[in-house]
C-alpha cells in the first residue's frame, strides 16, 4: 500500500502489509517493523519470511519505508522530515482504519536506525504500544556512524554544544517507562561497533528498575545477524500479549 502526498513528509510512503492468511482472531496484534540507514520497505522481507512470521504467530506486519535517512524522528529543522508526526498521525491511522487492530497489543522494533526509531517511538509514545524491540539499535547517537552527516543534517552539527544528540537518544530517556510495565527486548552482536550502546541501555533499564529482556549474542552489524535475531522479537512480543 502507499500513502499518497502525506502532510508531514515531502514525499509518497510505501508500506508493505502481511496479514495472517487465516486467523482465528476478531481483532489481530500489530508489529511495525523498521528498517535500518540507507534500507527501504522491502528490506525486511529479503531478510525474514514475513508471511510465515505473520502466519505463525497472528500479527499482522508492517513494514513502512523510512525514506533511507529519516531516522523515525521530527527534525527541529522544519523545512526537513517530519517523519514522527507522519508516523503517529498518518500511518497508524491508517492501518487501523483499514485492517481489524487490536490497539491495545502493537508493537515496534527494527534494527540499526529501525531500532533506534522503534525505541524512541516507544518511550516518546508509550501509552501507544504493548512493547518495543530493538537489535543493533543506535540507542544512543553519539556512537552513530552517521552523526556527522545525516543525523547531523536532521538535529544539527556533532558537537558538544549541541545537547539534541543526548536529548534524542533512547538511553537517555528510559525514566518515561518507569512503573509502566512494557514488554522491552533489545539485543546487539558482541562485534558489532554499537554493542556498547546495548550495554548502556541495559545498564540503564537495571538503575531504574525497568524490567527488560536483553540478549547478548555473537554477530556484526549485518543483515545476516538481523535475519536471526528478528524472530526472537516475534516470539517475545507473541509472549506478552495483552489479553
């Protein structure tokens, strides 16, 4: 499906939707599933049999297009991608208009920049999702490849005078989830150049008491490791569904 000439961005967004072929459910969970940098709509389908995921466990999946390099979030700058606004005012409406949603059991998580934008989703949003999940998460920005140039061009240039690059980043905000109980699962490769902002978060999850399941595991930032680690977000998020 598409979203022709959306309000918040500059351009159509693509989405690719699975629906359980048979379900015996009136109303069906949700899972937004985002992309990494430089990705498309399509990428997570060439890393997961969505339609098997969807079949087995009863979600119905959406796979939205981040457009390469918005990471997920409102720019300060106005003249650039209002991709947060998009997010909550145009996409989630519309997959709620035109499929049977059962709002009270939607779920976030990506990878990379996906699991960046699904954890900031959450703890901006979280009266909106049951749960997030990140893997391979810029969890927090100041370790991004990309902070000098494309989160640069949405929050502004990389240095210490520009406090949005903590203000921005999940593990800065994890008190917003404090008593509220989410279902929280984040994991990254122990090769991977972003491990240590997993560390961090679960660092940060343990100080506030915030109850969360962390996987440590061998793997990179690749698509490889992706492709794997996914399927256990399916299963814990088909784990803690509200009834």
């Amino acid at each position: 499906m598409t979203i022709s000439s959306p309000k918040n961005l500059k351009q159509t967004d693509s989405v690719l939707v699975y629906k359980p072929q048979q379900s015996f459910l009136e109303k069906l969970p949700v899972v937004y599933l985002l992309h990494g940098h430089n990705a498309n709509y399509k990428s997570w389908s060439k890393l997961a049999d969505l339609q098997k995921l969807a079949n087995q466990y009863q979600f119905i999946v959406v796979c939205p297009d981040g457009l390469k390099k918005s990471w997920y979030l409102n720019s300060p700058n106005k003249d650039s991608l209002q991709y947060e606004s998009f997010f909550l005012e145009e996409l989630m409406p519309t997959i709620n208009r035109k499929y049977n949603v059962d709002q009270n059991n939607i779920f976030v998580t990506g990878a990379s920049m996906g699991g960046f934008g699904a954890m900031y989703m959450m703890i901006k949003h979280p009266q909106l999702f049951a749960g997030a999940g990140s893997t391979s998460g810029v969890l927090n920005l100041h370790y991004s490849a990309f902070r000098k140039t494309t989160i640069a061009y949405l929050i502004g240039s990389y240095d210490e005078k520009n406090k949005l690059y903590d203000e921005y980043s999940p593990v800065n905000n994890l008190q917003s989830l404090q008593g509220l109980n989410k279902a929280l699962i984040f994991d990254t490769g122990t090769e991977d150049y972003l491990y240590i902002t997993s560390k961090q978060f679960r660092q940060k999850c343990d100080d506030l008491k915030i109850k969360a399941t962390y996987v440590a595991q061998p793997g990179g930032h690749t698509g490889g490791y992706w492709s794997k680690s996914i399927l256990k977000h399916f299963e814990f998020f088909s784990e803690h569904l509200k009834k």
